[in-house]
C-alpha cells in the first residue's frame, strides 16, 4: 500500500494503516450484501404538495446492518486517529525531543489565536504540538488542519479529518448512529400533474455504495413511476456530520495515508 521504503520505527504505524484498510474492505463487502438483500422492505407515498418540500414518505421494516458492521467503522475511526497521534509521537521522537502523554497529532476546527504584540503580531501561529516536532513535519500538520477548509470557503466541520476527530470521540461512549434508509437521487417522472400515490419498492440494482429502487404505484391507473437510491449514512447531526458511510471512511483514510507519505519520506531519515 505504501510505495516507498518506511523507517523502521514507523512501520508498526504502517500496519496500523494498513488494518484500517482492511477494514473499510470488510465494511464494503458487508455494504455489498446489505444493499443487494431484502432488507429494504419498503412502501410509502408520493405527495407532491409534501410539507416543507418533502415529497417521498416510506413505511415498512426496515433490518439496520449487524452489530459487526458498527463495530468495524469503530475500530477504522481508532485506526486512523491513532495513526495520527502514534506518528505525531515519532515526530517528536525524530529530533531528540521527548514526547508525553500529551503529544498527539491536533485537528483544529479554529486556527491558534495570532499574537497581538511582538514581531509575530498578526502571524497564524502553527498548531501546538507537546514536545516540539520538526519545521517540516510542523509545516505538514499546519497543512492538514480543518480550518484551512476557510481558504477555499467551505466549512471547517467538514473536513474529512475533522468528521474523523469527531466521530472518533462518540464512538469511545457508544456506536455511531446510523440512518439506515437514506434517499438520495429521487426521480418521479409522469404524466403532469403528477397526482399523490401509493408506491411500492423493488430493487433495480445494488452495489457498495447504496441499492437503487423503483418506486411502483400500487394503483395501476396512476401514470407515474419513481427512481431512488437508498443508502445507509452515517447521521451525527450534533457533530455536523450525515454523510454516506463508506465515502466518508475512504476519504478520512485518503488524508491519513496522504500525511503519512509525507512524514515519512521527509520528516525521518532511515532506517
């Protein structure tokens, strides 16, 4: 998974990684099955004139993934955030410091207040790393911070290695929640005006990334017929975050590996 050669003292972080990796295949080929099962057993209407732009209810049972599948997006989350703070631990290690039980590797939603006097005044100080790191590998985590999201005008919240931060720390008290059922890309096409209907459901097609479903009037003279994607997402709304569960894991473990390759190849010598 990692081209290059990896210092000795970091391949322990390097195994870390790679289980991560390993995880978020299982959890694809528990998506997998999830998506292409009957576990969407679903009906429910179609009302255009729906309250606050909601058109598409459902009713029906509704079996949530296995216990398994929660406890595997767990243990990527501890994964990934470990292999931040074990590599912020080598990093300070790397140039004689001595790190504490302190040292780990920040992700700011606020960037570290400027100094009001002094020759630094108005500066962006570098996040603060317990036991001091390197100027390069200081220059890698001032680069990976939620905050520089504000440069390109998007919100720090949803930085992947934010989302990671967060929901890291609720999966230490209780598993993730989980929307089961989460409707994405829904089509009604038909005669206009389309009238209210019942539909029932029945899966087109599956793969990891949600199942999609046809929506069938149960009244045939009704000249109508919906498209849907059902996905299961991850649905922490007081930390900000509701989002399709495998493309948020994937793009958390993108940025880890991204800085681990960085740290490694220029913030220690071999071996």
């Amino acid at each position: 998974m990692i081209g290059s050669p990896t210092p000795q003292r970091l391949v322990a972080i390097a195994d870390r990684l790679q289980r991560a990796h390993e995880n978020i295949e299982e959890i694809k080929q528990y998506l997998v099955a999830y998506y292409a099962s009957d576990v969407y057993q679903l009906a429910g209407i179609y009302d255009p004139r729906g309250i606050e732009g909601q058109q598409l209810y459902f009713a029906g049972a509704i079996v949530p993934p296995p216990v398994r599948f929660f406890t595997l997006v767990g243990d990527v989350l501890h994964e990934l955030r470990s292999v931040l703070d074990q590599l912020a631990w080598q990093l300070v290690c790397e140039i004689g410091n001595t790190p504490s039980e302190d040292t780990r590797w920040p992700l700011l939603r606020v960037s570290p207040s400027s100094p009001q006097r002094g020759p630094d005044r108005g500066l962006l100080p570098p996040p603060y790393v317990a036991g001091g790191v390197g100027e390069r590998a200081l220059e890698i985590i001032s680069s990976s911070q939620p905050y520089r999201y504000l440069e390109l005008d998007m919100d720090p919240a949803m930085h992947p290695l934010y989302v990671l931060d967060r929901l890291n720390i609720v999966d230490k008290h209780r598993h993730i929640a989980i929307r089961q059922a989460h409707f994405v890309n829904t089509h009604i096409a038909g005669v206009e005006p389309i009238p209210r209907f019942d539909w029932d459901a029945r899966t087109v097609s599956s793969d990891e990334h949600g199942a999609v479903v046809a929506l069938i009037p149960t009244d045939p003279t009704v000249d109508a017929a919906g498209k849907t994607t059902l996905q299961v997402f991850l649905h922490e709304i007081p930390e900000g975050v509701n989002r399709e569960v495998l493309l948020t894991l994937r793009e958390a473990f993108n940025e880890v590996s991204q800085i681990f390759v960085q740290c490694s190849e220029e913030c220690f010598s071999l071996p």
